[in-house]
C-alpha cells in the first residue's frame, strides 16, 4: 500500500475531497488559492457526477443538469472566477405549462412550485377543474392550518387548497426536481419560502402571492434569469479541475479512485481507496466529502462518534430517472407550438403517462437553435421504478409517441439518446431539515470534517455549490485554528 499523503513537500495541509461532482470541485475550486494541498478523489471513470454533456444528431446536449438560477450570485461567480463567465448564457424563455385535460395548458404567471398566488388566473388557465377551482376558493375562509413541525407538501397543500392542486399543478413539479412524491416530501424543505410565507398568512394562496409579486410588465421583457453554459452546463466539472491543477502545482484530481473507509488518524484522518492500482491508504489535515447520502453515510459510519451522522445519511432515499434526448427536423413541430416558445411541460402523474417533464430544448436554448429541433424528456420516479425497467429503444419510442399525442409533432426522432441516472436524486422527506440540522451538528464535532453536496440544503447546482463553499471554509477554519493552538490538535 501506498502511502500519498507522505510526498507533500511544500508542508501545507493536505485536503482530500472525496467526490468529483459539482460539489467536490467547486470545494475545490475554493480551496485552490489558500495554502493546502488538495486532492479530489472520484470513484467512477469520469469527473461530474450529475453533471455530463455529448451530442445528439451533431448538437452538443447536456445528459444532466442544464440549467441554473443566474441570479444567484454565488452560482455566476464561481463561473466568472473560473474564467467562464463570457460562456454563461440565458434562457430564451421560461414559459412553461402543464399537459392536462387533452390540452397543453399555460402555468399560471403566479405560482410558487405550482402552488398558485391568484387563483382567478388559476381558473383561467383550465388546468383544474370546475370543482378544483371551486375547492382552491375555500382556502381563503379556512381556519388556519394547525401545523406543528414539518409535514408533506400533499397534506398542505390538499388541506388548503384541494387535491387537484396537489396533483394537476404541485406533485408535477416535485416529480420534476426530485422525481420525488408530494405526499412524502417535506414542505419545509422543498417549498421553503412558502412555508415561511405560510405560517404569516393563513390562506396558502396569500401565502403564493406574497413570495410571487404581480408580474412587472418592464421585468417581462427582460431574459428570465436562467442560464446554462455554451457548449454544455456539462463542461463545467473538466473545467473546474483543469482551473485547479492550474493554480494550485501540488494539486491532483484523480478519477476511478473510490474511498472505501475513513479513519482518524494520528495526523487527522486515513482514507483507504480502491483503484485500478489496488487499495492504497492517504493521509489527511482534513477531508470534504461530497459524494451522495450513501456513500457519505457508509464512509461516516466507521467513524467513532459520527453514528448520527451516519444515520440520518442513510435515512435518505434516492430516486433513479432517465432522460430521453429526441431531435427532429425543425419542420416537424407545429408552428402553433413553436409560436409559444415555451420552455416546455410537465404531465401529471394522475394523468399515467410515462414521461413527467418535457424541454423543448432548442426553443429554451435560443443558442442551440438550428436545423434540428432536441427535447428533453424526463421519465421515472421514487416508487415507480418499473417506469426505467424498460430498454432504450423501448423508452425512446414512448417518449416520442407521449410527444406527438401532446404535440402534434410530425414523424419519428431522426435522433435519440438515454441516459439512466440511477438513484440520482435525493428526496427531502418530511422531517429533512431536522435530519440535516443533525447530520451537520454530528459532523461538526469531527476535526477537520466537512460535508457537501445535493444530499442537504437544495437539489440544484447553485445549491450544491454553495454548500461546497460553506465546506471549504469549514476545514479552512479548523486547519487555521489548528495551525494557531500551541500544542497540536
Ligand atoms: C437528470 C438530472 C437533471 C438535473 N437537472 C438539473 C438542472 O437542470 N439544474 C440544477 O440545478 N440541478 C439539476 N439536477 C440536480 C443536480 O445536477 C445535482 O443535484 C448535483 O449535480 C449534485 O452534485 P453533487 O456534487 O452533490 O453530487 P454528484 O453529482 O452525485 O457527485 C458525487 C460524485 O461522487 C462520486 N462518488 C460517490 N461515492 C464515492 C466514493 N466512495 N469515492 C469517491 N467518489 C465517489 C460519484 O461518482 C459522483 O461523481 C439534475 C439532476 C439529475 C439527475
């Protein structure tokens, strides 16, 4: 066995981040100038994670992610500090809207999550019923909701405003960010500005409202604050490495690498990895671990005194999904269809369709726009698995038949691209904020540990970047700590 953490020549500390996702580069990234030695260490062949792009009929698409809050600051400016920020580029449109009742069918300009702020535009909008929309009305002269801790976002939003909200309008965009289920996911954790929001007014609605002010006609006409990267949001993590290696010379970032046990140690902590050239152990100050709830809970599980951690890492399920990449020739969408530039769909599950979200990829991404036309179609959810357990060709052929029933497009895909992401999305059960408010206070008490990634405070990119950024400061703080106390650790 190799001992790496040995050769350290320039005695700065060593920081290994386990992960090679989003998470663990950015972590990375923001270690690169303080004076530590990194080193990434990613289990798979590749660097991303979630993150990864290739072409489809000659275009460049992404697999994974595609798109994040441009305007969130700490997102751009980690793209702009790693010199991308001239490849940031917005979305086109953000116009979206929900296949429904034989119709595709505009969202409503005022919602949160789907949770509508104006029910009259609601109403308007023909995505509920009649009766949906006479049942949303009584939220305004509901008692208040007695809601002690957290609950799930079906049995709140049902409890206000009715089922068919729950399921034409919020389980829809659940499914969608989390391949997740309304009746299990946590409305403190998934729907947070709402549940603030909520419990200062006792109509839901209000609530909505009150987080979505009134469309501004000047904000209108301004690009919606969505943005990916040319040439793929997947470009990102090679980036990132490349960035790092550059800047900081004893740096490394290795693939095919898993860490398959995590120990204290006499210097701090010894991590025992698997790769092509046998088990090796590396020394470390420090570590970050960024890899997914599971990995993070075994790896934490060997660690005495990281038990709470270690649990309630393993107490949160992922959900597999696949994304179905289709290009046709431009002239086969309906010009009708083109005209609304909608950034796409989604299909409620009460509905029995296999695909719940649909990008219209090329009208979303004005610089993707050519002769063909790619869709991004999202399948599969917690609880559903039989949904994946089909063969590509066969996912494919669905897709593109769900898109021309919704679509009247014309003739088949010229193109088609699968990509399987099993358990890939983590579910914010209710009760995730306490579980992460442990996870963190039982990390917290390991020196030198820091934890990020997906697994904690949001699903999104921006998210898991900001977390890998509250991470780096964490070791940053104990090693400066450490290095200040006069006798050691
Ligand atoms: C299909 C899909 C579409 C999405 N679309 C968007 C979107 O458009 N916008 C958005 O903001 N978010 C989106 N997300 C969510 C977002 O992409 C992810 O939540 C985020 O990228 C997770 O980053 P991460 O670094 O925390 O984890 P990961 O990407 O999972 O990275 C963790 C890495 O750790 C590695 N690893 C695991 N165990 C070990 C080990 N023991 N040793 C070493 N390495 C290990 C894994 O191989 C992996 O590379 C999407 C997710 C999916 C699945």
């Amino acid at each position: 066995m190799a001992d790496n953490g040995q050769d350290r020549t320039d005695g700065a500390p060593h920081v290994v981040v386990v992960g090679g996702g989003i998470a663990g580069l950015a972590a990375a990234f923001y270690l690169k100038d303080e004076p530590v030695r990194v080193t990434v260490l990613e289990g798979s062949s590749r660097l991303g994670g979630k993150l990864a792009v290739s072409e489809v009929a000659g275009v460049a698409v992404d697999e994974g992610a595609e798109a994040l809050y441009a305007r969130r600051p700490k997102t751009t400016g980690l793209l702009k500090a790693a010199g991308l920020g001239d490849r940031i580029t917005l979305a086109g449109t953000k116009a979206a809207a929900v296949w429904t009742r034989n119709e595709i069918r505009s969202l409503p300009g005022r919602q949160i999550m789907g949770v509508p702020g104006d029910l009259d535009e609601l109403a308007r909008t023909g995505i509920l019923s009649a009766d949906g929309v006479a049942r949303a009305r009584e939220d305004s002269e509901l008692p208040p909701s007695d809601r002690n801790g957290d609950v799930s976002v079906a049995a709140y939003v049902a409890g206000r405003l009715g089922q068919e909200v729950v399921d034409r309008l919020v389980d829809p965009f659940v499914n969608d960010v989390y391949a997740g289920r309304a009746e299990e996911l946590s409305f403190e954790a998934t729907l947070t500005p709402l549940a603030v929001a909520s419990r200062r007014y006792p109509s839901l609605a209000a609530a909505a409202a009150s987080v979505t002010p009134p469309p501004d006609p000047a904000e209108e006409k301004m690009p919606p604050g969505i943005a990916t990267l040319t040439g793929g949001l997947g470009t990102l993590p090679d980036h990132l490495a490349e960035v790092v290696l550059a800047a900081s010379p004893g740096a490394a970032v290795r693939t095919g690498a898993t860490v398959t046990q995590l120990a204290r140690s006499e210097r701090g902590w010894r991590l025992t990895v698997e790769s092509a050239a046998g088990p090796e152990h590396i020394d470390a100050d420090a570590v970050v671990i960024a890899v997914p709830a599971g990995p993070a809970g075994r790896l934490l599980a060997g660690v005495p005194g990281a038990t709470q951690a270690a649990t309630g890492l393993a107490e949160i399920p992922y959900a597999d999904t696949a994304i179905i990449t289709l290009a046709y020739p431009r002239a086969a969408f309906p010009g009708e269809l083109t005209g609304r530039r909608l950034s796409g769909y989604r299909v409620p599950v009460v509905d029995g369709r296999t695909v719940s979200a649909v990008t219209f990829t090329t009208v979303k991404w004005p610089h993707l726009a050519g002769e063909v036309e790619i869709v991004r179609c999202q399948a599969g959810r917690i609880g559903d698995e039989k949904l994946l357990q089909r063969d590509d060709a066969d996912l494919a052929a669905v897709a593109a038949s769900e898109l021309a029933e919704a679509t009247g497009v014309a003739g088949g895909p010229v193109a088609t691209r699968v990509t399987r992401w099993d358990g890939s999305l983590p579910q914010y059960t209710v009760g995730h904020p306490d579980r992460v408010a442990r996870i963190r206070a039982s990390v917290a008490e390991q020196p030198g540990l820091a934890v990020c990634g997906a697994a904690y405070d949001g699903v999104g990119v921006g998210t898991s970047i900001a977390t890998a950024r509250k991470a780096a400061d964490q070791v940053l703080a104990f090693l400066r700590k450490d290095a200040a106390a006069p006798a050691g650790r």
